[in-house]
C-alpha cells in the first residue's frame, strides 16, 4: 500500500471504517520533517501489511480534537478502527516496527 495523507474528510472512512491495521502519524509542516522519513521507511517495510497514514494537524483541526492529539508527532495504530497504540514524540524506526508487528 502506498504512504496516504488523510485529512478531516476522510479520516473516518480511511482509518477507523477499515479492517485493516493502520498507522496515522500526526505531524505539523514546521517541525517533523523527520517523521515523515520515518513513515516511508515503515511503508517501505510494512506497506504490504498495514496502511500508513499521516495527518497535518495544522490544516485539520477536526481530526486532531476528536483523536485528542495535544503534542505532535504522535503516532497512533488503529486495528479494526479501534486505538491499540499510541506514541508520542519522534521514535525510531525500529521501536514503531516492533510495537506494529504485535498487532499484526
């Protein structure tokens, strides 16, 4: 699966209506240019197993209140449209692939 960008629209239909694990990373223009190499390199790597997502909390307020993102990046894993992880701040890699390989 490719690395998609999910906004107020279609967060719902795209995250929590799927029956696939999904990964949204929470990010703003301004501060996580790292977090966005690291979601590549998770879809690189688990793009065939679970749906990479990220959300620009900047332009989508809705989203951000209704998920209660207070601190970005954070990373949230959706199984079923259920929340079963959550990390906030930058994390490596490796640390986000383990906590997504127990869910899968």
């Amino acid at each position: 699966m490719a690395l998609i960008e999910v906004t107020d629209r279609d967060f719902v239909e795209k995250v929590m209506r799927t029956k696939v694990l999904v990964l949204v990373g929470f990010y703003t223009d301004c501060c996580c240019g790292m977090t966005d190499s690291v979601l590549r390199e998770l879809n690189r790597n688990l793009g065939d197993n679970v749906m990479i997502a990220k959300l620009n909390v900047d332009e989508n307020p809705e989203t951000v209140s209704n998920q209660e993102v207070i601190s970005v990046p954070t990373m949230k894993l959706f199984k079923e449209g259920s929340l079963v992880a959550m990390m906030i701040g930058l994390h490596a890699k490796n640390d986000l692939e383990k906590i997504i390989k127990e869910y899968m």
